[in-house]
C-alpha cells in the first residue's frame, strides 16, 4: 500500500526470501502507486526487490501506463480474469520456476470498492473456465488470489478449489485474518492476508480523514499515511510440485518501527 509498502519490501523482502527459504513470491500489487494502482516504474522497482509474480485487483486498470505489460503474456503481472470480456490485460498467465511452470490467476469478487457498480463475470465459473483450458499443462503448482469484500466468498471459494489448486489467498481488506491452513484435500488458504504499509492508518489512508468524513461528514480526498510502525503481513505455504498440493501454511505478520 503506497510508497511505505514498496520501501517495505524493497527493504525486507531480500532478507525474508532467504530467511523464510521463499522459492517464488507474489504481491498484490493493485495499491503500490499511491493507493491507485501501480506504474511500469514501480512494477520494476517490486522486481528487483525479488518479487516473481504481481496479481490484481479493483484498482489495476488505474494507471494506463500498465496496460501493456498487463497484456504481454510473458511479464509477470496480471489484472482480475473475470473482468467483462473486452478489458484489456491478461487475468491469467504462467510463469517458469526451477521446479516447473506456476499458473497464476486473479480474480475479483463480486461486490468489491470502485468496482462494485461493474457487471463482472462469476469468479468461481471463470476459474473453472481456467483451469478446464489449462488442464493439460503440467504445472508445479496453481495460486489463485481471490480479491474480494465478503468473508463468505473468500472462504467459499477456498473450499470451491480445494484439491484443484495449490493455494488460494484472499485479500482487499488490508486487515490479516487468523485462519491460514491447508484445506482437506491440499490447498493452501486464508480468507485475507493483510497488507504491507502502515500500521496506524485506515487501511493505509490517514485514520483523521476518514474519521471526519464519517463523524462529521467532511468532503475530504484520501490522503496516505506515511508515518511508522510499518506492518508487513503475508501467507507463506509450501507446494509439493509432484502433485501440486500443499503441505504446510501460514501467516507472516511483522511490524517495524
Ligand atoms: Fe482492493
């Protein structure tokens, strides 16, 4: 979330990969420019700081700029898949890792933030269209990231793609939930993973904005927070690439001051 999220990573993430032992790492990268998503300059800067692969979501269509990378099927960043047919960009695509091909897809739920007024396509028959069309590609695993308000969707869908894909991670809060596991038949999930940006803030926007717009009803435009403590939260799962299921999850949460 904004320019405290990308020094986070830029600043952390080298030292996490190793010490966390992160084969391949994914972001969210739909708030990285100042909350509105992210410029071709900042995607750069997120992958020399060691991130393979960046999703999408409500806000990924904001900066023009994107548009070309999010169509070229061999860089790593894709927007939500289940868009209307005529967006531009690319909701899916795969990556090469030393241990096979990794598909990546985004989705969006159905009732999300600047987007909710959007007729989108079902998120869960978008991924069956998916997977069906990439079902004879031998792949190391499959992460689907699930941006989405309701809690329900969020864990439905996990259950929905259980034993069908390696991990499932939800997100758009911004707030962590407690429940990251793997699922009965071998994905990986958690209904939110939090957010990499500043701890005291609304969702990484200045809490006293959003207190007089809501006390007080003050017309006011969102603005980031800056100061520390900065949080870092994250789902760390590991992927058995033979079958693809997972073994074992859990959630990173950090905060530094
Ligand atoms: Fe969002």
């Amino acid at each position: 979330m904004g320019r405290p999220g990308l020094a986070l990573i830029e600043s952390e993430l080298p030292k996490l990969r190793s010490k966390f032992q992160i084969d391949f790492c994914l972001v969210q990268s739909e708030n990285v420019s100042e909350g509105r998503g992210i410029t071709p300059e900042d995607f750069t800067r997120l992958r020399h700081a060691g991130v393979d692969f960046c999703t999408g979501g409500n806000w990924s269509l904001w900066q023009k700029s994107i548009m070309p990378l999010l169509s070229d099927p061999d860089i790593p960043i894709i927007r939500p898949a289940n868009y209307p047919g005529t967006t531009p960009g690319l909701g899916y695509k795969y990556t090469i890792t030393p241990f096979g091909k990794v598909l990546v897809i985004s989705l969006l739920g159905q009732t999300v933030g600047r987007d909710s007024q959007l007729k989108l396509d079902n998120p869960l028959k978008t991924v069956d269209r998916i997977l069906e069309a990439e079902k004879g590609v031998a792949k190391a695993a499959t992460i689907v990231n699930f941006h989405g308000d309701f809690s329900s969707e969020k864990v439905v869908i996990g259950q929905y793609l259980d034993g069908k894909v390696s991990a499932v991670i939800g997100d758009h809060w911004h707030v962590p939930t407690a429940d990251a596991r793997v699922l009965i038949r071998g994905t990986a999930h958690i209904t939110d993973v939090g957010m990499v940006g500043t701890l005291n803030s609304s969702l990484g926007v200045k809490t006293d904005l959003i207190i007089a717009r809501w006390r007080d009803d003050v017309v006011v435009s969102n603005e980031l927070e800056q100061a520390k403590p900065w949080q870092l939260n994250a789902f760390w799962f590991q992927v058995d690439p033979r079958h693809g299921n997972a073994v074992s999850a859990r959630s990173i949460n950090l905060v530094y001051n």
